[in-house]
C-alpha cells in the first residue's frame, strides 16, 4: 500500500552565510549556517509541535570551495535529521535540504490503523513505539499490528522520496 503519513521532509534554500575577515579571506560563517537552519526546520516541524533542539555542521573546512557538500545534524527531541549543505559559490551562498523524513512513531501507528483495517477488513491496532525517528528514503521502520482475534503481525513502512509517497505491507509473525 502506498500512503503519506507524518513524514515531515523540509527545504530548500539559498543563505549567504560568509563572515569576512579581508579582501581574500572568505569564510563560511557556521554559526550563521547553523541558526539558519534551526529557524528553517523550525517553521516546518513547528506545523506538527516540534522544534529544533540543536544543529552541529562538520566545521573541517572554514573556507570550502563552490561545490563543496558537508553535512549538519538537526536534533529534534530523540532523532537527528541529517541537512546536506552546498556550497554554491565563492561568496559562501549555500543550499541545504533534509535527507531524511522526520516521524512521529506513536501518531504513525495511530495515522496507519484505518487503512490497514480496510485492507486487511478487521479491525487492528498498530504500533509503531514512541519517539520521533528520522528515515532516509529506501529506508523502513517497522510497527507491530494486532487484528481483533489477537493474532500479530509485522508492518514494514517503508519510505518514499523525500517529495514522494512512503509504502507499507504487513505480514503475520
């Protein structure tokens, strides 16, 4: 079954982030980096009640050439979102996205039982945990399903493109 529940994937965006310190001497500002993407991710995660706790980048290269893609970590409660960052041009100009959706695993399983009831046509519960969880696409996480008799089962979600459709399937233990 395909479906989209609450994977939140987020942005795209272009920054001048540069902290100049001479004619020649351009560098990416971090900090900057680091706030921008907090507030960016803030506006997105904020429509489903969560806020960015912390962002860290890899600081290895201070003056990084146009092309040059590094990673930074979001946390958001328990998950860290990874954030790939570009570096677009010699004055620091970058773009960053997520590469992993962020999931709420108590409100998937509850996001998940109606449809899972109408393709298996009983009535189940699913259980996916508790937490928040951030998954690349191809990725999967899988959720416990219980029918009305007791039997168990396995759901295995499996996640789309970041701008795509996630897909799931159960099978019995």
């Amino acid at each position: 079954m395909k479906m989209k529940i609450a994977g939140i994937a987020a942005l795209v965006s272009l920054v001048p982030l540069t902290s100049a310190c001479g004619l020649f001497d351009t560098k990416l500002d971090f900090d900057k980096l680091e706030s921008q993407i907090s507030d960016k991710l803030d506006a997105e995660y904020s429509k489903a009640g969560y806020k960015v706790d912390s962002v860290s980048c890899d600081k290895s290269e201070s003056k990084p050439k146009p092309g040059a893609v590094f990673t930074c970590d979001a946390k958001v409660k328990d998950a860290v979102v990874p954030v790939k960052v570009t570096v677009r041009d010699k004055d620091m100009n970058v773009d960053f996205i997520t590469t992993a959706k962020l999931y709420d695993l108590a409100k998937s399983g509850t996001q998940l039982e109606p449809e899972v009831s109408a393709k298996l046509n009983d009535k189940v519960t699913v259980d996916c945990g508790n937490g928040l969880k951030a998954v690349e696409p191809d990725k999967s996480y899988t959720c416990k399903v219980t029918d009305s008799s007791g039997a168990k089962g396995t759901l295995t979600y499996k996640v789309g493109p970041m701008d795509g459709q996630d897909s799931w399937e159960v099978k019995p233990d």
